[in-house]
C-alpha cells in the first residue's frame, strides 16, 4: 500500500516538471518575440511542439474527467 509521502513526493515530481515545461515554454516565447529563430530551425521546432502537445493532450484525458476535444482559446500576450 503507498503511503501519503509516496503521493506527496509523485505529486512534487509532477509539479517541479511541469513548472520547468512552463519555464521554457516562456523563454521560447521571448525568444520568437525578441529577436525570432533561424529560418532552418523554424519546422523542426513547430513539428516537436505539436508532438509534444498532442502527448500532454493525451495525458490529460481521462474516461472520469474527460478533456473537451476543442483547444481552450490561445493566450493573450501581455499588454505593455
């Protein structure tokens, strides 16, 4: 049988990884509204984003609390 630390820890995992996707998350969104990336980089980084969304998708679907199939609306940037 797990015990509570055992949740705590899995739950403190989860949350130091996604702390960390969302980190880097908002430093490639600096970096395309700053100063952009390399033309033949552009594809390669679209086509990896895209998997990895479509997994994060995936990961959050479940039969008990299903994810609605349409995207939420996109963020809006910071007003300056």
């Amino acid at each position: 049988m797990a015990s509570l630390e055992q949740f705590r820890t899995a739950l403190q995992r989860i949350d130091t990884a996604t702390t960390a996707i969302a980190e880097r998350i908002r430093a490639l969104e600096d970096q395309i509204r700053n100063s952009g990336i390399p033309a033949e980089t552009e594809n390669q980084l679209v086509t990896e984003l895209e998997s990895f969304a479509t997994s994060l998708e995936q990961m959050g679907r479940s039969p008990e609390n299903p994810v609605p199939n349409e995207p939420p609306p996109a963020p809006q940037p910071p007003q300056p």
